[in-house]
C-alpha cells in the first residue's frame, strides 16, 4: 500500500532517512527534508562514501560534490570539487537559493560557500590519511589513469601521455567505493 | 553517496544527493552526484530517482532522468529503474550501480545491476505505515 509522506534512500543510511522524517514532520518543507537527511550523513560520514575523511584524491585531499532539487520549480543548486566545507549539501541549497547558477565547482565553490557563512575546515581525518598512505604504499593501486607514463597499474606519478593508447583493463569493484 | 527523494503528502517532490566520490579519484573529477537527471532528478508531475555507484559511467547515461520520464508515461517505479538500468548495461555489461525511483502516488522500486561482489541492493523507506526507517532490499 502506498502512502505518503515517503521518504527513500539509497544505502542502508537509516539514521538520514530519519533525519529527513523528522524534518518533514517538523513542518519543514520536501527540501528541508532532502537537506537534513543528506547533512545528517555528511556529519555521520555514511559508509565513508559521505562527507568528510573518506575517497581521498591522488594527492589525499577529500572533496565534496552535491546537489539538490526542487521538483516543483525544477531549481537545482549543486557543487562539484568541494574543498574545506563540511555541509555541501547546504551549499548546494545556497547555490540554488542564492544565485542563479546552478552548478559551482572547485575553489570557487568554496570562496562561495564561506561567503554565505559555510565554515571552512580541514576535511582530512586520521582515517583519510590511513588510505591514502595505503595506497601510496601499493604503488598507488588501484588507479584510475590510463594512458599515461610511467605504467599507472604499476606504478605512482607524476604522469605524463603515453606514446600509445590501450584498452582500459577491468577494475575490480568495491561496493563501499560509490558515487 | 547518499542519494534521497522525497515526496510530500501533497505529491511535491524533491531529491539531492552527497558524496566524497570515487576513493584516490584524480584531482579535480566530479561524478554523477552533483549532475541533475543523473546523480538525482525530480520533477512533481511524475516522481524521483536517484543513481549510486560508478559515477563516470552512470553520468553518461542520466539514469535518473530517464527513470523519471519513463514514470512521467505511467511506467512503474520498478519497471522505470530496470530499465534505467539495462540501458547502460547494453554499453557497460560490467558496470556498478543501482538506482532507486519513486512516483508521487507514494509507489517506489529499484534495481541494480548484478557483477560480482555486488548482487543485492539495499535502500531505505520511510512512510507513514513503516513509522520507522524500514530497510528494503532488490536481487541485482
């Protein structure tokens, strides 16, 4: 039986689905509720595959993307390459809110966000570095250049194009690795 | 990723998502999350979806906007996310992903595509009759 309010994610993320009940039932509007649920697993770093301290880059630095919208108006806000900002999710929503963008990326999006009162902080954590040392120390495996020289399934960069190009060899699939 | 929609007692929908994206990604990449139709689509008139998985190859095929306009013509939210699915799996048999759908009568489905390490997806329901998160599972 169908009812509604219904709220719906993906993963077994109980605590922000409930976060999102919460605030529907708060009287808080359907984007108030994709964005309480969403913070509430960028704080909790859901399954490290959230927020700060998880996926750490080449180089070991965490980024951000997210984005909400607004089925109604078909408003979207979103950030991309988010540095240094806990809560993309509320820049997201501020970039929709606040300007008529749609998208802000990079550095950019941060300057952004702390011009609207994001606070800017560190999102490294012990465990962020835990992997990214790993894999430095796997000779940065797995990886996803290609093309390139030296060898990336062997070897660390700094890469420079490969003389030919090859088909992609298949990578192995980690369920807690997801966008 | 989190990827959530929601849908108000009035039918009013809205989805979003978060990442930290692909683990020793290269710097500067940005996957599906953050691309409407693809990480998340919602429109009021049909429903919501939401993609996870391997952002590089579900962006190229805006599964959550598919997944919304196939509920847009009366497809069911099960039926619109297999195909979802099944569209990028005709280009990328190997591929990992999931995606979930939900129309604004308060029916919802997903599926995922089976690879190895990867044969059932697992979601989250709220509503008025489960009164607490209820978690739901689909056979890849």
């Amino acid at each position: 039986q169908a009812t509604l309010p219904l709220v719906i994610n993906t993963w077994p993320f109980e605590h922000a689905t409930a976060a999102a009940w919460s605030a529907l039932q708060a009287g808080g509007s359907v984007l108030d509720a994709v964005e309480k649920g969403c913070a509430r697993c960028e704080a909790d770093q859901c399954d490290g595959s959230v927020g700060f301290g998880g996926s750490p880059d080449e180089r070991g630095e965490t980024t951000l993307d997210a984005m909400i919208m607004n089925g109604n108006t078909m408003e979207v806000g979103a950030v991309g390459d988010l540095r240094r900002i806990k809560n993309a999710i509320g820049v997201a929503r501020a970039v929709m809110e606040r300007t008529d963008h749609t998208l802000l990326v990079g550095e950019s999006a941060s300057v952004f966000a702390e011009n609207m009162g994001f606070t800017a902080e560190d999102l490294t954590t012990n465990k962020s570095i835990s992997i990214f040392t790993q894999w430095l120390k796997d000779n940065c495996q797995p990886n996803y250049r290609k093309n390139v020289s030296p060898d990336p399934s062997q070897y660390c960069g700094p890469y420079k194009p490969g003389a030919t190009l090859r088909q992609r060899r298949k990578r192995q699939i980690d369920i807690h690795a997801h966008d | 990723t989190i990827g959530m929609i929601v849908i108000g007692k009035d039918g009013q929908v809205a989805a979003g998502t978060s990442t930290n994206g692909a683990n020793h990604k290269v710097p500067g990449r940005v996957g599906d999350s953050p691309i409407a139709g693809a990480g998340s689509y919602a429109d009021s008139t049909a429903g919501g979806a939401a993609a996870t998985g391997d952002g590089d190859v579900m962006m190229r095929f805006l599964p959550s906007y598919l997944a919304v306009e196939l509920m847009k013509t009366g497809t069911d939210p099960s039926t619109a996310c297999k195909t979802s699915i099944s569209r990028i799996k005709i280009h990328y048999p190997g591929f990992f992903g999931a995606v979930i759908c939900a129309n604004t009568t308060g029916h919802y489905g997903a599926a995922c595509n089976k690879v190895p390490g990867f044969s059932k997806f697992t979601f989250v329901v709220y509503n008025s009759q489960s009164n607490s998160p209820l978690l739901q599972s689909v056979d890849c």
